[in-house]
C-alpha cells in the first residue's frame, strides 16, 4: 500500500479527463467504472456480465490483492453506459471490457501525464496522478461529502482501518452542530 499518495482529482479535472476521453467509449467505461466503484485497475478489467446485477445497481468486484470478492455500487454517471455494454454482452462470463489491464494502463497513463503531470518527476508519488489516483478520488469525494469513514472502508474492501483513514482529514467538520445541541 502506497500511503505516499495524497492526490485526487477535483469536480473540474474529473470533467477534463472525462471530455478527453469521450470518443474511447472503452476507457470511458473503465473511468466511470473507477470513480463509481474504486475498484483497482486489475479488479475492473476482471469484472463479468454475471457480476453486474442493474436492478440493484450492484457489481460484485475481485480484490485480487486479498482475493476475496465485494460488493460496489453503479453511479448515475455510470448508469446508462453499463446498461448499453451489458445488453451488448451475450454470456454471463463474457467481460465488460475488451481490454486488458495492461493495454488500459498503456492507453491511460500518457494521457493523465500529458493533463495532470506537466513539470512533476515520475518518482513524485505524492503529487503524480496515475490510474490509481482514480481509487483515491472515489475515497476522497466520499469522505468530502461526509460520507463516515467505515463506510469508505467498505466500499474500498479495505481489511484495517487505518488504511482508510487517510480520508479522514477530507471530511466535512460535523461535530459542532452535535456538541452545540448536548446539553
């Protein structure tokens, strides 16, 4: 685990990546896939039609890291781009996405340095955006939005808290209208 990483992507360059990509419906796919889920690189390129269930906007993801399988949840955004490459798929095992982890990686990579790492050094781990800066700005909006950080655990499928705890100090101050209103 890379706790070097502090980076996310704003509202503003979630647009900007999103409008770049337009015309590749599959690396399209596989943002929206990112930003909805968190799920790793691996874990989306490995992702089935009987994974994907939309009546209750559930996918069933792999972390190939601890091998075990969770539950992640489809966005509005995400919504009507699944549904249409469903349809397209024929077998509960055919994968939603025709390209390989690696092939996404050769593909996205240049792209995200050419809009977000003009000027860093590619040892920069903390401030380099990279494919898994898509995890963190799933964690991040949530934690932004005020999301509770166990909540974030579990959508991430992280096994220890203080893995997710990075979030944390993204989190909207909540305690004053509670303290205010204890005695």
């Amino acid at each position: 685990m890379d706790n070097n990483r502090e980076r996310y992507l704003n509202t503003d360059e979630i647009k900007l990546l999103k409008d770049t990509i337009k015309n590749k419906p599959e690396l399209l796919l596989f943002i929206e896939l990112s930003l909805s889920t968190g799920a790793r690189l691996k874990t989306i390129t490995s992702i089935a039609k009987k994974d994907i269930n939309l009546i209750t906007r559930t996918i069933q993801l792999q972390n190939h890291k601890s091998k075990n399988s969770y539950k992640g949840f489809v966005s509005n955004n995400l919504l009507s781009l699944l549904t249409q490459r469903y349809q397209e798929l024929k077998n509960p095992n055919d994968l939603l996405l025709d390209t390989d982890a690696r092939t996404i990686q050769k593909q996205l990579q240049p792209l995200l340095n050419k809009l977000f790492n003009d000027g860093f050094d590619t040892k920069d781990a903390k401030n380099r955006v990279v494919i898994h800066t898509l995890r963190h700005t799933f964690a991040s909006h949530l934690a932004i939005k005020g999301v509770p950080i166990f909540t974030i655990m579990k959508l991430l499928d992280h096994k220890r808290i203080e893995e997710t705890l990075r979030y944390a100090k993204l989190a909207p101050d909540n305690g004053l209208e509670e303290v205010k209103g204890l005695w």
